[in-house]
C-alpha cells in the first residue's frame, strides 16, 4: 500500500513540473514576435503576378494545340463516315492513333505544366522565406510564424505589409536593372 501512494505522489510531482516548466519559460522570454499572412504575401507579390500570366500563356498555347489534334480527329472522323467500309477501316485505325496520341500529348503537356508552376511556386515560397528570415533579423525578431497555423495574432505582430513592400521593391529594382 505505502509504495503505491509513493507512486501516486512522484507521479503528481512529475506531472506539476512538466506542467510548470513551460509556463515559467513562457514567462520568461522576452523576445519578438510576429505573423505572416503568406498566403497575401504570395498572391500580391509582383513576381507571382507576372508568373500567373506566363502559366496563362503557356496554358492557352497548350490549349490551341490541342484544339488543333482534336479538329484533326473530328475532320477524319467525318470523312470515315462517307468512306467505303474497306477505306473506312484505315480511316478509323488513322483516327485511333490520333485519338492515342492525344492522349499522350495530354498527358505530357499537363504533366510538364505542374512541374513548371510547382517549380515556379517552391522558387517564390522560398524567395519570401529569405525576405521573412532577414527581415526578422534586421528587425529583431525571435519568432515569425505563418498565419496558417496560427489562431490569433494581434495587429500590431502582423509584419505582412512590410514583407511585402520589401518583396514587390526588390523585384521591381531587379526588373529595371534587367
């Protein structure tokens, strides 16, 4: 009986001073702390402006291309119908290997085009990740979190317009200088 209660009482012990640890720590610090709303910061930066634009651009070409495979097929296939049933069948295969082609141009278009924009998306995300870093040490802050995980931040912790003045300059500079 007496070990139990030993147990029970270092258990509680245990428990307060996991518990305890924290909240003092939490007390004790005296740093700077700050949000970024990135999802703002990604849309309004100029960089992912002219980026969308170019994703439209090269969607619309991969578009007419297609439209143009599909034209193809659609013109055989309306000839295949006014064919002779021997004429046909070669008609018909012709249309079959298109059709398969298209599919792979498909394919392999779409594939290309999100492996272009996730490229595109990781370069900016990570363009903004420096920009946040060195802001939050120039400026001297301990912890910068992204408003996705977080609950509740005061206005007066939200450096977003900052960032993003920082972001759309530096890239402007950079485009005059091209």
């Amino acid at each position: 009986m007496r070990s139990l209660k030993g147990l029970v009482v270092a258990l509680v012990v245990m428990l307060v001073g996991i518990f305890a640890v924290p909240q003092v720590q939490a007390q004790d610090f005296k740093g700077k702390v700050a949000f970024v709303n990135l999802s703002r910061v990604f849309d309004e930066y100029e960089r992912t402006k002219v980026y969308d634009k170019v994703l439209e651009a090269d969607n619309a070409k991969f578009q007419e291309e297609r439209n143009k495979k599909i034209e193809a097929i659609r013109e055989l296939q309306g000839k295949s119908a006014a064919l002779k049933e021997n004429e046909k069948a070669k008609t018909d295969k012709d249309v079959e290997k298109l059709t398969n082609e298209l599919k792979a141009f498909d394919q392999q278009k779409r594939t290309d085009l999100n492996k272009a924009r996730d490229e595109r998306v990781r370069e900016i995300l990570m363009e903004i990740e420096k920009v946040v870093s060195e802001y939050a040490k120039k400026e001297g802050y301990s912890f910068v979190f992204n408003d996705r995980v977080l609950i509740y931040g005061a206005d007066n912790m939200n450096i977003t317009e900052p960032i993003l003045a920082g972001l759309n300059d530096a890239y402007k500079q950079a485009q005059v200088k091209k």
